[in-house]
C-alpha cells in the first residue's frame, strides 16, 4: 500500500523564465507534499508564484528543475501526451470563469472528460448524472449555461471536476466572479467534498476563502513563506 506522504511530492522545484535578458524566478526552491483527503489552500499577492505552481500541480506546466510526484508517477520526465492523460485521469479542474460551452446542457458539458477519456455513450452518462446530482442539479441537467446562475454554473463545473473521479480537485479562485452569499455556498460544497474523502486544493488570494482550508501554505517571490495547518 502507497504511503500517504508520496500522494503528492514536489522537491526543490523551480520554475525560470526568461524576458529579454532577464531571468525571472516564478517559483524558486519550493518544497510541498500533500496527503490524500487534504484540503489545502495556496496563497499569495499577484506575482507571487500562486498560479505558476497550480500550473504545476495540474500538469499544465513542467518545472525546469525539481521533481514531482503525483500518486506514484514521476511527473516532471512525461511528454505532452503522458501529460495529457494524468490530466484527464488524476486531475479535476475548477476555474473562476467556469469554461463551459455555452450551446450545450450541463449534462453534456459535465460529459466532456468522459468523451476524451473514450468512455462508451450509456456510462459517461451515467457518471455525468450522478456527478450532477451530488452537487444539487439534478433538475437543471438539460439546461444550458445562459439558463443558470453563476453559482449554478460553477456546479457544474465543479460536477464536470468530478466526474472522472479524480485524485485531486484543483480550483483556481473558484468565487471570483461569483457574489458573497453564492461564494458561501460553493465553499460549503468544497467543504462537503473534502468531508467525503476528496482531496482539494484551492488557490486563492482571499483570506475568508482560505479560511475554509484545513492547512493554508503562502508564497512570496517564488517561495513558500509559510505553511500552516489548523
């Protein structure tokens, strides 16, 4: 059996671009491992390495040193396909500007994973139905984004997250473009997903956000200045 420690492993990490002739140290030495069924918050001003490390974290990027080790998979030697793959199998997405395609319903839309990932027709619906179902829109399934709130849109986004079951829910400032009392409620699902065993990790620049998390990590020019856990 796995140890929980080696679920997410990342090792001296460091992340440098280059502007003109300038080098710049979006992330530069970062140390993080995270256990299964964590919810974790990442902080941090713009500029701070917030966003390059979700990239990371979400095999949307590669670091150009360090290691990462992603339940068992040496992350950071994959090429763009192998990437591609541990994307659609270990990762579930959430964003601020939910992503969704406007001309299609929910169920559709909750669906997409489930097509790239070549699962037969009868299943992926199945899975898209119930992964709508647990976050409250089961009467909404054959709506289309223009016919739902914004905090319903970002259900389904979140049902879209999860319906390949995935290992981590990554979400990247999930409330932005949402109101406080809408914000207030998808926190609580996060909340609810975590109590059921998913491990979450939400990027964020808010305090009351953050709040949420069981263990708030901060980065400042490319550095983890502090990690805390309640």
């Amino acid at each position: 059996m796995r140890e929980a420690r080696e679920f997410l492993s990342i090792r001296d990490i460091r992340k440098i671009y280059r502007v003109g002739n300038e080098e710049v140290r979006a992330l530069d030495g970062v140390d993080l491992v995270v256990s299964r069924g964590e919810y974790l918050a990442i902080m941090g001003a713009s500029g701070s390495g917030k966003s390059t490390l979700m990239n990371l974290l979400g095999c949307l990027d590669t670091p150009t040193s360090g290691s990462y080790r992603l339940n068992g998979v040496a992350v950071e030697g994959l090429n763009d396909e192998e990437l591609a793959a541990i994307r659609n199998e270990e990762i579930g997405f959430v964003f601020q500007t939910f992503n969704l395609l406007a001309r299609t319903t929910a169920l559709r839309n909750v669906e997409l994973p489930l097509i790239y990932g070549g699962v037969g027709r009868t299943e992926r619906r199945g899975k898209a139905e119930r992964a709508l179902e647990r976050v409250g829109l089961a009467d909404r399934m054959k709506h289309r984004p223009n016919e739902l709130s914004g905090g319903q849109r970002q259900r389904v986004a979140i049902a879209r997250a999860l319906v390949n079951e995935p290992s981590i829910l990554l979400a990247d400032e999930p409330t932005g473009n949402l109101d406080s009392t809408t914000s207030a409620e998808i926190m609580e699902l996060f909340d609810a997903l975590n109590d059921a065993g998913n491990t979450v990790i939400v990027v964020t620049h808010e305090d009351d956000i953050a709040a949420h998390a069981h263990r708030v990590v901060t980065l400042c020019d490319g550095k983890i200045v502090s990690d805390v856990g309640k």
